[in-house]
C-alpha cells in the first residue's frame, strides 16, 4: 500500500529526478537545495546583500579562477578547466517556444471571453485569484515568496507521500466547504450586479 502511494506521488510529480529530490529520495541533493536556498535567502533578505552585486562578484570570481587555471595549465603542462560546450540547442529553444505559446494562448483565450464574451463567472473567478495573489504579495517580497516555494515543495510531497489516506480525507471536507462558500459569493456577486444593471435599464 506505501509502495503504491509511493508510486503515485512520484509518478505525479513527473518520475524523474526532480521527483526523487522532492520526495527525498536523493537525500544530498535535497539537502543541498534546502541548504543552499536558506543561505541565499539569508544573505539577500536578511543580510541586504545585493542580488547584482553578488552575480558579478561570483561571475568575476569564477573568470580569475579559470584564467589562472588556464594560464597555469599551459606553463606546468596541466590539463585545461573542464568546461563544457556552452551552446543553446535549437531543439530546446523550439519546446520553450511551444510551452510558452501554450500558456499564452490559454491567457488570451480567457481575456478573450471575458473581454469578448461577457462570461461573467469567469470574470469573478480570475478576480478573486488576482486579488488573492495581490494580498498574499502585499506580505512577501518575490524573494521570499520563491524561498517559500522551495520549502512548501520539499515538505507537502514527503508528507502527502506518508499520510495521503488522511490527507485525502480531510481535502475532501475542506473541498465541500469551499465549494460551498465559493456559491455563496459567488450567488452574491452576480445578484448585486444583476441589480446594479436592473437599477441602469429603469434610469435609462
């Protein structure tokens, strides 16, 4: 039964090795991502370090680095730094491309129907997503909104991993009163503007 949530959850999150790091499967390389992510969030939010300045001063450090190796390889007849072909293949720019043009199609297609079409749950909807991610942001900064990602997915797959029977359940409670509160609001809004237009056809 473990082994089939196991399978699940890991088949979810795309099989691969991303999947094994976010379940903990590799556990050095979750470590070196949670270690590493916490250090950088540290040394931009809490210590005010500049992200420019920290790129230029690691991108400088790295170029004397490999000047000297380089330099000092020719004269002690060492091998060259092993750097690889930096090239961007054209097979990876083109499925970048494709998602790209996905999403934004799907965003068109939306603005289209509510611009275009007048869908009026559809409106309400995308406004309160927007308003929700504008007041989650008025509390975080995009740095620590990114930190708390990289928590949130090191943590929610492992226990979902471990207690899904448990969590299941209570999504599905959580679910219904959503679902319920949501048709409130949502019943609320379109009678208030049902009115507002009633009250504009008898002016007019």
């Amino acid at each position: 039964m473990g082994d089939n949530r196991q399978s699940f959850v890991h088949h979810a999150l795309g099989g691969g090795s991303v999947a094994d790091v976010l379940l903990w499967r590799r556990w050095c390389a979750s470590v070196t991502l949670l270690v590493s992510s916490t250090a950088l969030w540290i040394l931009f939010e809490r210590a005010g370090y500049n992200v420019l300045s920290f790129v230029a001063n690691v991108m400088l450090l790295l170029v004397v680095i490999l000047f000297f190796w380089a330099k000092s390889a020719s004269l002690l007849n060492r091998p060259l730094p092993p750097i690889p072909d930096l090239e961007v293949h054209e097979e990876s720019v083109v499925k970048a491309a494709d998602m790209m043009r996905v999403w934004i199609n799907h965003v068109l297609m939306i603005a289209h129907d509510i611009a275009i079409g007048g869908n009026l749950k559809l409106f309400v909807k995308v406004s309160l997503v927007l308003w929700l991610i504008s007041y989650v942001g008025s509390f975080f900064n995009l740095l620590t909104f990114i930190y708390m990602g990289i928590l949130f997915s090191l943590s929610v797959p492992l226990l979902y991993d471990k207690y899904q029977n448990q969590i299941d359940d209570k999504l599905i409670i959580a679910q219904k009163v959503i679902q319920t509160q949501y048709k409130k609001i949502d019943d609320n809004v379109l009678r208030k503007i049902s009115r507002s237009s009633n009250k504009e056809k008898k002016t007019q």
